[in-house]
C-alpha cells in the first residue's frame, strides 16, 4: 500500500534558525497537503500543493512539491518561538479522490 | 462557524466497558474521517465515510471496533469491550470531497477525545 514517510523525526533548532522537514511518498501523489499540530492541540491545515514543481510562500515558510509529485518539502525562515509543533504531509494518492495518508510528523522545537 | 464537534472531550473508563465516541462534522461537508493518534503509531486512519457510507474501513484494529453515520451531521465511533491498549486520542475530521479530476478540500479536525481504559 502506500506509505508517507517524514524526515526526520525530531528536530531542536536555537530560535532564528532554519528548519525543514522532507516528505516521501512510494507512490505519485495528486497533490499533497501539510498540517501543524500544536502539543496538546489538533492537526490544522496549513496549505495544499497540487501542480508538479509548485512552490508557496507563507510569511516565512515555504512549500514544494516535487517535479515526480512524489516528495514534499516545508522550510521554515527564522524559527521563532510559535513555530513550535508537529508538522504533517498528508498525501492524495492518484487512484483515490478521498483518502490522503499522513505521515508520521516531524517535531520542531524551539529553543528561545 | 461551528466546526467539527467531539464529544466527550476526555474519558476514562474502565477494561471491559463500552466506549462511544461522537462526532458532528462541519454541515456541507460529505466526508468524515475517524482517526487514532498515539505517540507509538501516530496518526491512523481508522475509517471514513463518503455521503454518510463507509468507504474504507481497513483500518480499524479488530472487531471490538465499530463507527456508524446514520446522518449527514452525526457519527459515532464505539469499542466493545475497551481495553488498555485502546488509550489515544481518537480525532474525527470532515472535508468536502470533490469526486472529479482528484481534488479534494482540507481536512478540518475536531478537538479530539482523550480515551484513558484502566
């Protein structure tokens, strides 16, 4: 079946540095979406990637969605102190309209 | 506007007891995702619905486990009997599901239920 992987698990970053954290699907994804999940909170929906190679800007993250549609990366500018969260891609495969498969989540914190 | 609305928001319960998870997802949207997350497995897809039908139901642990969406603004997910190793926070999201050319809409959670069996 499919899988969605994330890299890495964890990551600890002194406030003001960058962060990314890497997507990888087995199988080519219709498009792909992120989400935040604040501790203690609930996933919220960050943003959606559907065009081969697309690139979105928000403040200071930026998403990409691979030329394959297979991989996803979110990098974050200048971490700050509410950045700090678990990060999910979640996939759309291509045989299905409905059904996206989350990855496992990266863990950002940061340190002030 | 109201979002997707979970109840109870916590529960604990002891072995053996039936469990019953609720869930009224955002009105105008047509499919509904009941999820499990624990820090060993993280977030599991247990099972969705289209237009009020089970869809894909393949994640659900074992029989002990059933969900039902009688209405477009209700579902219920139930475990009978509990049992420790069900303690998670149980999330059910909704979404408007477009069926043609693949597309489909965020997917907006509830708060979640934190489920503890002793």
């Amino acid at each position: 079946g499919q899988q969605v992987m994330q890299i890495p698990q964890y990551q600890h970053v002194q406030e003001g540095e960058d962060f990314t954290t890497y997507c990888n699907s087995s199988t080519t994804l219709s498009n792909i979406q992120w989400y935040k999940q604040r501790p203690g909170g609930h996933p919220v929906f960050l943003i959606q990637l559907v065009k081969s190679g697309e690139v979105k800007k928000q403040k200071r993250l930026t998403f990409q969605f691979g030329e394959a549609k297979k991989n996803s990366s979110l990098h974050i500018t200048a971490t700050q102190t509410t950045d700090v969260g678990t990060y999910f891609c979640a996939g759309l495969q291509e045989t299905s309209y409905d059904k996206v498969i989350f990855g496992p989540g990266t863990s950002l914190s940061v340190i002030p | 506007d109201a979002g997707v609305i979970q109840s109870p928001r916590h529960e604990v319960t002891e072995m053996g007891q039936e469990v019953t998870l609720r869930c009224k997802p955002i009105s105008g949207h047509n499919s509904l995702f009941w999820y499990r997350q624990t820090m060993m497995r993280g977030l599991e897809l247990l099972i969705y619905f289209n237009n009020n039908v089970p869809i894909d139901d393949s994640g659900m642990p074992e029989d002990r486990f059933s969900a039902k969406m009688p209405n477009a603004s209700f579902s219920t997910l139930k475990i009978q009997p509990s049992e420790p190793r069900d303690s998670a926070v149980y999330f059910c999201a909704s979404s408007l599901v477009s069926l043609q050319g693949g597309s489909n809409q965020p997917q907006h959670f509830g708060d979640g239920t934190r489920l503890s069996i002793l």
